[in-house]
C-alpha cells in the first residue's frame, strides 16, 4: 500500500464519505493523509463582495 496519500477535496458531501476510509487506509500501511483545497479565485472573490 502507499505509506503517503494526497486526498484533493471539495467538502462535497461525497468526498466527506471517503474521509471514513483513513482508519482502514492506516490498517493497510498508509503513515499519511495530505488534505488539499483549492478554491477558484473567482469564487474567493464572490464571497469577499458578499455575492
């Protein structure tokens, strides 16, 4: 198994499901989990203007 996982993620309600496997994942040998968000520029510049 891979001891080092990036797991990219949109705080979908389906990519939360998959947070469920990390204790299997760490039974299989896996030492790390890197979490990764982007957030499009064009999205962060909607919320600053309260749109």
């Amino acid at each position: 198994m891979f001891e080092r996982i990036l797991f990219p993620t949109d705080f979908s309600e389906p990519s939360m499901k998959v947070l469920g496997y990390i204790p299997a994942l760490r039974e299989a040998g896996t030492r790390e989990v890197v979490l990764v968000h982007v957030i499009d520029r064009k999205d962060v510049s909607l919320v600053a203007s309260g749109g």
